[in-house]
C-alpha cells in the first residue's frame, strides 16, 4: 500500500527489524498514530457535543480506524496494536464507569475478538492482494527482458557480421579493389559500426535499470532540457534532417532519470530517421496534457508504420524496415523505450497522421510515484 497517496520520503518507507522477522516502517507507525488520535479525538468531542451521553456510535468509529489501519500498513503489526487499543480505549474512555478499565464489561469480548477478525482479515487480504499484484509486475518484467535479449542478441550479431565480411574482403581483396570499391567497403563497416554502438547505449541503458531489487532513481528535471540533449545529439549524426522543437512557455519539472530518458527520445529520433522513409523534418513537440501529466511526441513526415507492425511495434518482435534491411532492425530500441517509459509510471504509444509519416508519444507522470515493494 502507500499510504492513501502520500509522498512519504524514503527513510519513512524503510523497513526496520523490530523482533525476530516483525519489521516496521515509520510510515507505518504515523498512519496508526494518526487513526487512531483521530478516532479518539471524535469520539471525545461527540460525546461531549451529546447532552444524552449515546456512545453507541463509538465501537463504529473504532471499527473503521481498525479496518483503516490494517489496509494502509503493511503486516499484521499494527492492525493488530490498533484492534487491542481500540478495545481498551472503547472499554476506559467511553464506557462507564469512564476512566477506568473493566474487562468484565458485558460485550467486551466480544467487540475484542470483532476487532481482531477485522484487522486481521483485512490484512491478510492486502498482502495477498500486494502478493499478486507483486507477482504480476515479475511476470511483466521477466517478459519485457526476454523480449530485450532476443533483440539484442539479433542487433549485436548483425553489424558484427557486416563489419568482419567488410573487412576480411579489404585484407583478402586489397590488390583487386578499386579505391571506390574500398571506400564502399569502409562506409559500409562504419555504418555498421555507428548501429552498434547505438546498441551498446541501449544496452547499458537496460543496466541501468537494474537487477530485480533495484530502484529506479528519479529527480525532477527540466523536460526541456533532456528533449534539447536528445536533440542535439541527434542533429550531429543526420544533419540532413531537419528538426522542430516545440516547447511551452511554462517551465515543466518531471520526476525521472534523465539519462534513461534522453536514450528513449534518442531511439525514437533515431527510429523516425532510420525507418520512416524519405524523411525530411522531424518534429518533438512537449505539452502539459493535465495537472498529473506531460507529453512528449516525436513526428515524421515519412512513408508510415505498416498497420499490422503497430500491435507489436514495442515488444521486441517488430521489423521496422525492409526485411532486406534486417540490420536496421529497431527491436531493442523501441522495447527499451517501452520498458523505461513503464518504470517511470508513463505510457508509450503510436500512430500513423492523416497527412502522411508516423507519431510517436510519451506520457510521463509529473508527480512521482512512491509505491515501493514493502515485502
């Protein structure tokens, strides 16, 4: 759970050992301080607004801040810690004779043992409910890195083939080949070459999201300032091209990694310049779609994305040119950016224009999700 949506700082969400394998988080231990007061406190100010002193309405109360309690923590803890004080507060503060605690109340045990059904179901449910949940985010993350090395294991052994068979014809051929021919021989090689490197980006790119456990760091960042980067970079390797920035007026500050970032809407230029025809002018265009969300999309005026590529386009499988091109295969570029768009909290997708070339968009979250994995 996290907390209703509050933006606990790390060190709240951080587990500690209490006794034996019970762990805590202090997280934990405000939202049942917090309930808890809470429900005192209304009760106390209810009872002294009713000239009748009717407390029926207590054990109610105490039954949601025990219910509350054990949904929005984690373990057994501190539903558990809230059922037993709500029974002793029900039983000292708002029972007669008040101020005093009698276990020999009729219906005491019976609102203990309510209380402690409620908590206790409650959070079993939740922690199964996070178990599947936590279940279905490994299944999603063990199919998108399958996905990856499939890719890369066709986008590394491709351009190495090319760059040996260009070679070994200028060491075995050298004497018989015109000057044209070799120069045809090394730009084929350095072409080769340039594709694999942008792999090797990617692939560390993958690294950097981690293992299993790992986190994904963000901080805000200027998303002007990422999409300049990724333009920059990419205006040095196809100067024919031209490109169009199209920014808001308002600065916009989004939780990410920039680095990871700037490598999704370099692949996505680099895709549109690769794969999408005759290309002449690229657009990135940025916008705030709502209070929650920015937008970032990259156009072409190309030829287009085949229709039957677009259900497949970002799982890895998809050939985005010729398949006398095979090379230029962007299957781990665009899983990639899938995978870090999603790691982000975001959203990927695309489309063909009516007018003609292809457009991709990223959505990205501008308040940052602090839901971590409490185990």
């Amino acid at each position: 759970m996290n907390g209703g949506g509050i933006p606990w700082p790390k060190a709240w969400t951080k587990r500690r050992r209490a006794i034996g394998k019970l762990t805590y988080s202090l997280r934990d231990c405000a939202i049942f301080l917090l309930l808890f007061l809470l429900s005192s406190a209304l009760c106390l100010v209810l009872r002294h607004m009713d000239p009748n002193n009717d407390t029926s309405y207590v054990a109610v109360i105490f039954l949601l801040e025990v219910f509350l309690t054990a949904f929005l923590t984690d373990g057994y803890v501190f539903g558990v810690l809230s059922a037993v004080l709500s029974v002793l507060a029900v039983d000292y503060a708002f029972t007669a004779p008040y101020w005093k605690v009698s276990f020999v109340i009729t219906g005491f045990p019976l609102t203990f043992f309510v209380m402690m059904f409620i908590s206790v179901a409650t959070s079993m449910i939740t922690s199964r409910a996070r178990h599947m949940a936590a279940m279905a985010r490994e299944a999603e993350r063990q199919k998108i890195y399958s996905n990856l090395l499939r890719a890369v294991s066709h986008d590394i052994r491709t351009p190495l083939t090319g760059i040996v068979g260009a070679t070994n014809v200028l060491l075995e051929e050298e004497e018989n080949l015109s000057p044209q021919q070799r120069r045809e021989l090394l730009a084929d090689a350095n072409e080769d070459a340039q594709w694999l490197i942008r792999v090797v980006e990617n692939l560390l790119s993958v690294t950097r999201l981690g293992a299993e456990n790992t986190k994904l760091i963000k901080t805000l960042e200027a998303a002007e300032e990422v999409i300049e980067g990724s333009v920059a970079k990419f205006s040095k390797r196809y100067p024919q091209i031209k490109i169009k920035v199209l920014l808001p007026e308002q600065l916009l500050m989004v939780p990410m990694d920039p680095l990871l970032i700037q490598q999704v809407l370099t692949n996505l230029l680099e895709n549109a310049a690769l794969h999408g025809g005759d290309v002449t002018c690229v657009e990135v265009g940025l916008e705030r779609k709502d209070d929650d969300w920015v937008m970032i999309t990259v156009s072409d005026d190309g030829q287009g994305i085949a229709p039957e590529k677009l259900p497949t386009l970002f799982d890895g499988s998809a050939q985005s040119g010729p398949r006398s091109d095979v090379k230029r295969n962007m299957g781990i570029g665009l899983s990639l950016c899938r995978t870090v768009v999603r790691a982000h909290g975001g959203r990927i997708s695309a489309k063909n224009k009516q007018g003609g070339g292809a457009s991709f968009c990223v959505e990205l979250p501008m308040k940052e999700d602090t839901h971590e994995d409490q185990g």
